[in-house]
C-alpha cells in the first residue's frame, strides 16, 4: 500500500464568503479512484481527477451542490 498525505477541502457555499474547511490526514491505499467512492454519495454527482507534473492526484468534487477538493500526495519511502 501507498502512503498519502490526504488535505481535504471544503469550500464555503455562501456568496463572498472565500474560507473553507480544511483537513489533513495521512491515509494508506492502493487505489486513491476507490478511496474517493467514499465520498461519492448523494443525488447530483460529478467530480474531475488532475494529476499533476508532480505526480499528486486532485479530485475535485461537486456533491449535492457542495464543492469539495481532495488533493492526494504520495510520501516518499
């Protein structure tokens, strides 16, 4: 399994309002596609996958009209 630094970003719905919620963990796994069907539930549905010249992988998600980012980086072993 791979390590990765996970930061998961929530952004504010509200009009002017640029802060968001932001968490960091540390999380293992050898599919980050499967990691993110977690976060894949509710009625409206999209997402793109980005990866970068540096080698992380951003999802940026929109669920129910919520925007949400998850930006996966690999740790070095």
């Amino acid at each position: 399994m791979k390590q990765y630094e996970l930061i998961r970003e929530i952004f504010n719905q509200c009009s002017g309002n640029q802060m968001r919620d932001v968490f960091v963990s540390e999380i293992q796994t050898d599919d980050t596609d499967e990691y993110v069907k977690a976060f894949l539930v509710g009625s409206d549905v999209n997402f793109t996958k980005t990866i970068t010249k540096e080698g992380a992988v951003i999802y940026d998600l929109t669920i129910d009209g919520m925007r949400q980012r998850l930006s996966f980086t690999c740790e070095s072993s």
